[in-house]
C-alpha cells in the first residue's frame, strides 16, 4: 500500500516535474531528478552555469512556501531558535566560489562495478554561493560545551520506505567561517532542485554534506546514526580488493574530496589529425587549493606543467590546457594529475571501495593520432527496449528505468538490489522476484566499461 507520505511525496514531485531545461545534461534519473554534466561542461567558462550543473536528489523536489518556512536551530543550544528567511538574511552575507562534487562521482568507472548511479567524470560542478556562516547561526542559539556534530535535515521527504535523508559534519567544520548556509547560486535565488530555499555548503567536503531543503539544524554531542550516517555514504579510509564487502561499522563517513583533474577535451579513443591540438580540462582539490597540473603524453614517462587559467579562488577548480602537436602517427596514452598546495597528488591506479566514492585516479585518455582521422563519436546511450510488465509494475512506481539501464552487475548483486527496493517500498513478492532478477541480470548483466 502506498502511504500518505508517499502519495504526497509524489504528488509534490509530479508538480514539480520537467522544472528547468538543462543543456545537454546526462540524465541518470529523472524523477527524483540525477543529471550529470558532459565533459564539454568543464571547459565552457570558470563558474559553471546552472543549467549546466550537476543534479543529486535523493528525494523528490520539495514543494516549500518561502511565508511558512522556518529554519529551527535545536539539540545542544542555550536556546532552540526559529528564523525567517528575512531573519537569516540579516546575518553577515558571505559569498565564495567553491567546487561541489558528488561523493560519488566516478562511481561508473569503478571494476568491478557496484550499485548506485554510474556517474562518470561530471557530478561536478563549480558554483559561486552566497549565504550565512553556518557559525553565525549556531552563535544566535549559543552551543552548549561537548558539541561534536552538526546534523542537518531538510523538508524533503523520503521516496517509498527509504531512510530520511539526514547527514551531519563535525562541529569544527560547522564552526569554520567558510562553512555556509546559503540561499543564492550564481548570483540567482537558489534553484529548486539545489535547495530552495537554503542549503548546507561545506567547501572541500563531498556533496553529501551540502544538505538541500535545510529546515533544521541540530547540535549534538554524539554521532548521529541515521542510514545516510551510519550505512551509506561510508568509506574504508583506504583500497580493499577489489569486489570485498566491508562491514560499515568498519568505515568511516565520507568527508573530504580528493585532489582530482579531468581532461574533457578529448574522447577516450578518438582519432586526433596529425597538427596542433589544445588538451583541455579542469582540476580541483579539498580544502587546499590546486597548485599544479601536469600532463603526460607518453603514457607517463615524462609530465609537463599545464598552463592555469586565471580564474582562482580557495575551493574552486583551475581550468587547464596544454599545447600538443603528436610527435608522429601513433596510438597515445595521454594523462593530467593535479597536485594542490599540501602537495597532495591523485593516485595512479584505482582504490576500490565497496561504494564507490572518492574516485580520483589519473585519467587516461588514448588518442589514436593519424593523417586520416575518422570523426569522434560520443559514447551512445543505452536504449531500454521492451520492458516486461512484471518489471514496469514493481519497478517504475518512484523512479524511471534510467535508475536501472545504467547499471552493470551480475546475478548476485541483481538479488541484492532487488531485496533492498523490497525494503524500500517496492512490490517485490517471492512469486515475481526470481521473474524480475533474472531479468535484470539478462537485460542489464555486468560488462567492463569501454
Ligand atoms: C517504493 C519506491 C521504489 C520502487 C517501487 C523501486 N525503487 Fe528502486 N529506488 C528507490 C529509491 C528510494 C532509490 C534510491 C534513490 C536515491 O537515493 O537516489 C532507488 C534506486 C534504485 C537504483 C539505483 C541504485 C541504488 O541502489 O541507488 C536501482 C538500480 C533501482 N532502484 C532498481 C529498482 C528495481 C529493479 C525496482 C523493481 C524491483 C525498483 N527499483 C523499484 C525506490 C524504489
């Protein structure tokens, strides 16, 4: 049976539904809305536009009335406080550029693959936010000695039976100045889909701190334990071979981004003329800004400096480019690694974890360059064909096929997936489950990406 809150939940999204056009954007779900941004998003201009910027929901879009909206302050304070958004505009504006990037980004290029959206090089993004410290607004409420955390919990609501969507950063991150609760995106007021009408923006962090939709602040004095805490968005805090399982209470919550560059004007496995070229892209890192790139077009026996673009700022990305004329027709291994001013470096092969996150290995992109080059060809997408009605009826009630078509497991982990949407709401009953997971297994089975 469907419950009240889900009927709202969808109801509130089918209202919202088709909100701005995006460019071009990559879509991973479309209802609660995933988009990712094509690689030719990195190299259009330093702040990246919102109709060219990534998307992650958990949830369906809120429907919020800016009147009634209040932001509560409780837990560990002198006194719970409740502002207005007029109240919260009266705190100190601070505005900064900063990167926000998915925890898992780059999820797709993992082998071997995992559940979750196969994102690949673009849930990422780099914005220009305005709002308040988060540190002023805690201030307003005073914290009480022995504060350790910060949760946030936003008006969204879960989508079937899934878990709340609540995540928590340590109070010294809440505390520092550059931590922001912010209600304008380039300069515009916040966008539905990242927020409307306030968001968390921890600069550095991944973006499942970056809570959307907050409605209420929690000072605590113990880690929460909330699924989004203690289950998902968890990481081994080093590689593990490749494929093991690891039992969360052996991870940690997710929390910093990794130094990471992306080449994004290139294909992998395009042909390129014989002539000059500009190789192209862009890099960020945590909470230490990008000091250098460096470019290897002989599969990494030498690196050259890449030249930066002038536009900086602490949590920003650097654009990048290179000048490259192929020394002579030949099948080339071209790479960027970026180091930031700890002198942190990306890693050179690929540290697996059960979930995905932090993907940050040097990329690669092979370049086949020959006097007769044939014309790039984008990736194409995977094309859904005849869905059984079993599949239609138990699996397209909260999301759309594109949740499924982009995943690449095998039998095993099809199981596992079907099981959790039982969990979640899904209708799955022991006369239709084997029907649906050998179906997804056959339609959707593990394949090593191109
Ligand atoms: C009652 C609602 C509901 C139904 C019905 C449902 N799902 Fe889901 N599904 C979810 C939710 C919630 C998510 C996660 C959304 C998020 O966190 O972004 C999800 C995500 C997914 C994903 C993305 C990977 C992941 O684990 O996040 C896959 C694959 C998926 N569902 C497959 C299925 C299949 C197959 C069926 C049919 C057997 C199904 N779903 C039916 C709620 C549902």
């Amino acid at each position: 049976m469907l419950s009240r809150r889900h009927l709202f939940s969808f109801a509130a999204a089918s209202l919202l539904a088709g909100a701005a056009p995006k460019r071009g954007m990559i879509v991973r779900s479309s209802r609660a809305e995933d988009v990712e941004m094509p690689l030719e998003g990195f190299l259009e201009s330093y702040i990246t536009p919102i109709d060219r910027f990534f998307v992650r929901s958990h949830h369906y879009v809120p429907a919020v009335d800016l009147a009634a909206w209040r932001l509560q302050v409780n837990g560990k304070v002198g006194t719970p406080i409740s502002l207005t958004m007029d109240e919260l505009k009266k705190l100190p504006r601070v505005e900064l550029v900063s990167v926000l990037e998915c925890a898992g980004n780059g999820r797709g290029l993992y082998e071997p693959s995992m559940a979750g959206l196969q994102w690949t090089y673009g849930s990422v993004g780099n914005g220009r936010w305005a709002g308040a410290r988060l540190a002023d607004v805690l201030k307003k409420a005073g914290v009480q000695p022995g504060a350790v955390e910060v949760l946030f919990d936003g008006a969204d609501v879960p989508v079937g039976k899934q878990p709340e969507f609540q995540r928590g950063i340590p109070f010294n991150k809440a505390m520092d100045p550059n931590t922001l609760l912010a209600y304008e995106m380039n300069g515009e007021a916040l966008p539905k889909e990242h927020g409307f009408p306030l968001r968390v923006i921890a600069p550095g962090w991944a973006g499942d701190c970056w809570v959307k939709w907050v409605t209420r602040i929690e000072v605590r004095d113990t880690e929460s334990d909330g699924f989004f805490m203690k289950t998902a968005y968890r990481h081994p805090g080093k590689g593990v071979a490749p494929g093991t399982a690891v039992d969360p209470a052996q991870m940690k919550p997710v929390t910093t981004l990794g130094i990471k560059s992306v080449i994004a004007s290139h294909l992998d496995g395009q042909d390129i003329p014989l002539t000059a070229t500009k190789l192209r892209g862009a890099a960020w890192s945590n909470e230490s800004p990008v000091s250098i790139v460096e470019v290897s077009t002989d599969s990494g026996r030498t690196w050259r400096q890449a030249r930066l673009g002038k536009e900086a700022a602490r949590f920003g990305w650097r654009q990048w480019e290179l000048d490259w004329t192929p020394p002579q027709a030949a099948y080339y291994s071209v790479m960027a690694r970026a180091k930031n001013a700890l002198g942190e470096t990306q890693p050179m092969q690929p540290e697996w974890n059960p979930s995905g996150y932090g993907h940050n290995v040097v990329q690669v992109v092979r370049l086949n360059a020959t006097a007769t080059p044939k014309p790039a060809r984008a990736p194409a997408n995977a094309n859904a064909g005849e869905v059984p009605a079993v599949v239609k009826q138990t699996c397209f009630g909260c999301h759309g096929v594109e949740a499924i078509e982009q995943q690449r497991m095998n039998r095993t982990q099809w199981e596992r997936e079907v099981e959790k949407m039982q969990r979640w709401g899904a209708r799955v009953t022991p006369e239709n489950k084997d029907a649906l997971v050998d179906y997804l297994a056959n339609r959707y089975p593990y394949r090593p990406r191109k």
